[in-house]
C-alpha cells in the first residue's frame, strides 16, 4: 500500500503554475482605456515596468483623465495572484497646455505581481488589471 502511494506521489507531476495574469489592453493605440467620462493610459502589452526601490518596492505614477473636474479621486489596488498590496503616497491634480485636467497618483507595489487597479471620482469607477514587474 506504502509502495503504490509513494509511487503515485512521484509522478503527481510538478506544483501547478499561479494563473497567467489576464491583464487590460488598451482601446486605442494611443494607450487609452474607459470611457469618455473617465478615461487612463495603460502600456499596451498591459505590464508596467516600475521602478524598483532600495527597500524592493516598486514605484510608478498612475494617470487618471476625467472629462471634467468634479471633486477627489480614490485609489485602490488588489493583488490577484498572491500576498501584496499597492500603497498611494500622493493623488495630484494639474493642468494640462490644452486646459484639460488630469490626476497624476504616485504608488508604490510591495511586490511584482497582478494587479487589479480601481480609481473612482464623482461616482464614476474606472478599473483595469494589470502585470506589475521591475524595470
């Protein structure tokens, strides 16, 4: 009984692979992803290269496009394929050289991972998935 258990256990084969990470593509070219009312900029193969930190978080700027100004934005992150977590250090408000304004939001990753990304402003939610490794 030993022998066929020990038998079957070797050849179980290696641990399973974590998913692959379905990431968001971009709708244009251009990198733009939502809607006309609340829009970002994604890479277009969905992975972000960040930089990587001396305390090996990694960091990157998330922007954020509404149509208009109409209050705050939050951020949030959920890792989807292991323990991690995405911190925001700062959400900026600026202007563009058009007029147009845009929310620049500086965050570090504690980890290289999947990331699910959400931002909401004014009721409006905006969510993408993306591959967060270093540069």
């Amino acid at each position: 009984m030993i022998a066929v258990l020990l038998a079957s256990l070797a050849f179980a084969g290696p641990a399973t692979e974590p998913p692959a990470c379905a990431v968001t593509r971009p709708q244009l070219a251009s990198g733009r992803y939502g809607s006309r009312r609340f829009w970002t900029i994604l890479p277009t193969d969905g992975v972000i290269r960040a930089r990587q930190g001396t305390d090996g978080s990694l960091g990157w700027k998330l922007p954020w496009i509404p149509d208009r100004w109409r209050g705050g934005l939050t951020v949030r992150a959920r890792r989807l394929d292991g323990p991690g977590s995405m911190r925001v250090h700062s959400v900026n408000w600026g202007y563009s050289s058009t007029g147009k304004g845009s929310w620049a939001t500086a965050v570090t990753f504690s980890v290289a991972g999947c990331y699910r990304i959400t931002g909401r402003s004014a009721g409006t939610t905006l969510s993408y998935v993306v591959k967060v490794v270093p540069a």
